[in-house]
C-alpha cells in the first residue's frame, strides 16, 4: 500500500486574479444604491460590498510559485501607465436583463483603461497564460444566478430595477493589484497580495 501524500508533497495553489480595487465608500454607495435589485430578487447571490471591484484578467488555481513572477510583471505593466478615472454608472446583466445570470454595475468606456487591460493580457499571454478570448466589458458583478433568476415576475422587477439605478461614481486608479480568492462558509474571501502602481497623471 502506497503513503498517502503530506502537506508539504502536495503543490500549494492559490486562486488569482488581477483587479481594480474601489475605496470602502465608494462600494457601500454602489451597494446603497443598488438596494432596489437585491429587493427585485432575493435569491440571487448578491455580492457583499466588501467585495465589489473590477476584475481585470482572471487567472484560475495556480501554484504559488507563480505568485513572484506574476507581481513582477504587474509592477512592470503599471509602471507604463499612468493613473486613470473610473466612471461606475448604471447597471445591467449578461447575457441580457430579459435572461439575467450576471448582474452588473457599468463602467464607462475609457480608452485608457482599455490599453491597460489590453497590456496585462499580453503580458499575460506572454506568461504562458490564457488569452481571455471574450471582449473587455468592464463591469462590477453586483450578483450572480447561475441558473437564471425564476420566476418570470423576479425577472421583470429586475429589468425595472436595473434602468432606475440612480449610480454614477468616480473614483481615481492609482494601483492595480494581483488579488487571491480563498474559499470560506459565506462565500470567498479575498485578499491584496501585490499592489502596482500606475504612474502619476
């Protein structure tokens, strides 16, 4: 009989992705004046404003080892870029508000951010990771109902909602940041590992 692999034999992975924090008063805004979806729908899972932010490039389990390389290269693809403004406003769903699965908060079109993104994905690439094979649509996941939001009368107060949301917040980016996922009873946790800094206006 063979020995049950040890902790230390096992290879540590960590969940990443990289992202665009908010200031705690902005997310508790986002989410105050997004109360009137989480009414629409109750059982959809609804994202704790802790939690809100923009996910950049979403990278999976991956081994720890790999953590270094990947704060390398952000502090790299940052120090290229300088700060930008962020316009949250509005809200919606994927695939559309008719059949929602992902419900959002909007992020307004900025050429700036759209360069960053384009960036970390290439040098992503050039990791030897996924290209993100979807088009960037910048958003806040608000919450999500993986198997669609029932019955057809939540579905409408949702697409009511959604075009009422009175949100319009601007906020500064100064850093972008590689970010782990950990898992836990009322949902995951999450957790800044590296912060790289955009360069000043």
């Amino acid at each position: 009989m063979g020995r049950m692999p040890t902790a230390t034999m096992r290879r540590a992975t960590v969940r990443l992705f990289i992202a665009i924090n908010l200031p705690a008063d902005v997310r508790q805004r986002i989410h105050e004046a997004t109360a009137t979806l989480r009414d629409a729908a109750p059982d959809v899972a609804w994202t704790p404003p802790e939690r809100l932010h923009l996910t950049l490039k979403f990278l999976g389990e991956r081994p720890e080892s790999e953590v270094a390389r990947l704060e390398s290269m952000l502090r790299r693809v940052g120090g290229h870029h300088a700060t930008l403004p962020l316009t949250i406003e509005g809200g919606g769903a994927f695939p559309t508000l008719a059949r929602p699965r992902v419900i959002w908060a909007g992020v307004a079109a900025e050429p700036r951010l759209e360069l960053l993104h384009h960036d970390i994905e290439a040098a992503c690439a050039e990791l030897g990771y996924d290209v993100e094979g979807r088009p960037f649509r910048p958003h806040l996941t608000l919450g999500r109902a993986r198997g669609g939001v029932e019955p057809a009368a939540a579905r409408v107060a949702i697409s009511r909602a959604a075009r009422r949301i009175e949100l319009r917040e601007e906020v500064d980016v100064e850093t972008v940041d590689l970010m782990r996922s950990d898992p836990g009873p009322a949902g995951p946790r999450y957790a800044r590992v590296a912060a790289a800094a955009l360069r000043p206006a």
